[in-house]
C-alpha cells in the first residue's frame, strides 16, 4: 500500500495573501510481483571509448545478463558516427547466453558521436514491444562524448517517449569529458536518474544497479496533481526525492500535474513547492492543496487545510521547520548539482536572514505586465487562469482572457517569499546545508552529482 503524506510549513495564511512551503511524500509499499523489464542499452562506441572504457562496457553488458529473467526483454543499440542494432529486442529466454556474449564481444570503439541518433534507435526497438502496469522500460544510455545536438531536442526526444510509452532513460555519463548537460536532459525530461562515472570500472554498478530495481516497479508513469484555490499561485515546484531535479509539470484547469519517476519499492519520492494564497476572508478556513496520485488502475488522496487570519503584514508564522528546511536544501542542492555555486550559497544566506525573493527580483503574476523573465527568474502561475497545458514554470496566461487575474490585482503585483525563512532552524541542520555548498564545485562532475541525492531520512 502507498502511503501518501501531504505537508505545509503553516497552519494560517494571512487575509492579504501567504507564501506557504509544502512538502508531498510518497511512500511506495511492497511490489506484489516482479515486473516484466523491457531495456534497450544505448552504447557510446565512439574512438574516445577505445582501450579500458570499451572493455568495462563489455563485461558490464555482460553483467546484465545474470540479472535478466526468461520473460525479459533486451536489446542492445551501439553509436559512434553512425547507428548499429547490435541486438534486437529478444526475450531473454529465447536466445543461447553464448549468442549474447558474441554480439557484445563485436562492441568496437571508433569514429564520431551522435548520441540522438543512437538514442532514437534505442527507442525503435522498444516501441513495438506490450506495455502495461506490470512492466517496466528503460533506455540505459552511457556515454563519454559531446553531441553537438541541441540540449533542447534530446529533452523533446525523451519527455515524448516518456509520455507516450512509459519509456524513462537513466544517463550516465563517464569520465570528465562528456556533455553533462545532454545527460542531465535526458534523464531529468524522461522522469529518470542522472548519473556520474568516474571510473570505466563503475558501469558494471550502473547497468546492474538499474536492470536489478527495474524489477521491482510498484507502478509505472505515476503522476502527483495539485488541486489549488482559484488566485492561489504556485512556483519554486522540485523533485526533492529520490533525485533534486525541477519538477515537470503541466497545468489542467487550477490542477498542477506533476509527473513523476516509476514507484520503486520502499523508494520515497518526495515534491516541494511553494504556494502564493489568494486573499481570503479572516476567520475561515479553506483547503489550499488537494492532492491526488495517480497510479495505473488506482489513485491515493490527502489534502490540507489552512485557516485563514487577520496579518497586514502577510508574514504568518512557520510553524514547521522541517517543511521550509527541506524546501531550501533541495534549492541548495539544485543549485550545487548545476556548479552553480554564487546561486547556492544566496540561496543559503537569504535563508538564514530571514527569507525572500531571490535576487531580489520582482515577481509578476502570469497574465501581467511586464518583459521576458531572465534565466534567473521565476514565474508564478496563477490557478484560475486558462486551463492550456504547458511545460513546468514557463507558462503564462494572458491578461486579456484570464477571468481570474482580478482575485489579486490586474496592476503588477509584489510577491512575497520564493526562499523560505530559516531563521528558527537549529545549528546542525544549518551547518549541514553549508557543508553542501562547500563540498560543491563547478569543475567536479561527480561532487555535482552527489549533491543531487539525499541519503538521510527525516
């Protein structure tokens, strides 16, 4: 059974309008079956691959192997210039363990890299292959390369075949020289993992690692929805578990739909956000987040409510630490994961001073006046407004047909919070948020990536 948790870092927003820091846990509980796994490894071959790295893919293909059941599916997909389908889709079952072995033996490092293409192969041989809740698909991609493909197509690539075919893409990337932000892409577009190697020995890890907890699929392709009040605001939304990553997301109606990686068992995933409240009527109460997941053939409920109180100020008191400490570390760690140090530690000191605005930026309601946003900006979107669907927080609405935008102002409008206030919290939780920072360095691919998984439990 999936325990859901729903949490907010107050009970009382003020009658002028709040910013509240929410958590949502999932708790996925035993798998009652072990899924079926279709996996396409997607091989980086290319001439920088050559010597000890083509050796360590070979044996950790091989590694594959011991883990794969009679009723698994596998294909293998090599890329340097050029695309070869070294392995069909074939069920595990029905092929001699010494064929196997001598179509990964042929693997051989030379020539280009084009990963898109190695990558859309991949897909092909998958495609055609039953899909259903009890089975789990991945594209392993590994490679130590640089394509010179817009980052932006190979997140179209996989959020498509992540929304229609259920298919995630964990990406690893080896050694110092790849493109980390195409690995990032990849996997964070597809709901999946990014990982750093640092050493050819480590890709045995990954490809076990990854083919091993397929198995174990709760349920594929969740989604979480946010149902908020019309006015009600929402920025700053994150995956907070099982990696720091933003959130995708996509607005229906006042809802806020949040996909999310495959449930593992006994793996929490964990979302964060921030909500701006509408104004409210002083005395009252009114649920602020109505949160549903949805799973194939099932769906989980919570929701929370707030009271609603008298504050001219609009500075309601924190009453859960906890909630608006996880909601900074997962900034902290986000910004650290990225290099970008600067963002981290003023992220960490607006914190510790009392919260506010990043950067100190002005924030406009969508639909609002006002330019471009930079890429250090957030938008706030506000529920009520057109109900299109559009990619995380880039939406806008437009001011001459959002019915809504007369809840807060049809002026540009100040919004309170963005970085939560840590100024209750205790010593050692803020030591350790600085350590982070500081174990962070833009020119460390696997301290970046480090900072992005959190191994302590609350």
């Amino acid at each position: 059974m999936t325990k859901l948790t729903a949490e907010l870092d107050r009970a009382q927003v003020a009658d002028s309008g709040s910013s509240v820091t929410g958590s949502v846990r999932i708790e996925p509980g035993m798998v009652e079956v072990d899924a079926k796994r279709h996996i396409a490894l997607c091989l980086d071959t290319s001439g920088s691959m050559s010597g000890e790295k083509i050796e360590q893919v070979r044996e950790g293909v091989r590694w594959v192997f011991g883990y794969l059941a009679e009723d698994d599916y596998l294909s293998i997909v090599a890329f340097d210039d050029e695309v070869e389908v070294v392995l069909p889709a074939t069920r595990w079952g029905t092929i001699a363990l010494d064929d196997a072995d001598e179509a990964v033996q042929d693997l051989r490092a030379g020539g280009g890299t084009d990963i898109l293409a190695g990558l859309e192969a991949a897909y092909d041989t998958l495609a055609d292959l039953q899909s259903g809740p009890d089975i789990g698909r991945r594209i392993l991609l590994l490679s130590d390369g640089r394509d010179e493909t817009p980052t932006e197509s190979f997140a179209e690539f996989a959020r498509r075949v992540r929304r229609e075919d259920g298919i995630a893409i964990p990406a690893a990337g080896i050694g110092d020289f790849y493109d980390e932000d195409t690995v990032r892409a990849v996997a964070t577009a597809s709901d999946a993992e990014w990982v750093h190697l640092s050493r050819a020995a480590d890709v045995e890890n990954f490809f076990g690692r990854k083919v091993e907890t397929l198995r174990t699929v709760v349920a594929p392709s969740p989604n979480l929805e946010l149902a908020l009040p019309g006015g009600a605001g929402i920025h700053d939304v994150y995956l907070r578990r099982p990696q720091v990553r933003d959130a995708n997301y996509e607005w229906v109606g006042d809802t806020v739909r949040i996909f999310l990686p495959d449930l593992l068992e006994f793996e929490t995933q964990e979302v964060v956000f921030t909500v701006e409240t509408p104004p409210c009527e002083a005395g009252g109460q009114f649920t602020l987040v109505d949160v549903t997941l949805n799973t194939p053939g099932q769906a989980a409920s919570t929701a929370v409510e707030v009271e609603c109180v008298a504050d001219p100020a609009g500075d309601t008191r924190v009453e859960s630490t906890d909630v608006a400490v996880r909601h900074v570390e997962t900034m902290v760690r986000k910004a650290a994961g990225e290099g970008d140090l600067d963002r981290a530690e003023t992220i960490l000191q607006q914190a510790t001073e009392g919260g506010g605005d990043l950067d100190a930026q002005e924030t406009r309601i969508a639909g609002g006046p006002g330019e471009e946003d930079g890429p250090g900006d957030r938008e706030t979107r506000i529920a009520g407004g057109p109900g299109e669907k559009g990619g995380g927080a880039d939406e806008t609405t437009d001011p001459e047909t959002s019915p809504e935008t007369d809840v807060l102002d049809r002026e540009e409008t100040q919004i309170r919070g963005g970085i939560a206030d840590l100024r209750e919290a205790d010593d050692e939780t803020l030591s350790e948020l600085a350590t982070v920072v500081e174990r962070a360095s833009a020119e460390d691919l696997e301290t970046q990536y480090e900072t992005t998984k959190i191994e302590r439990e609350e």
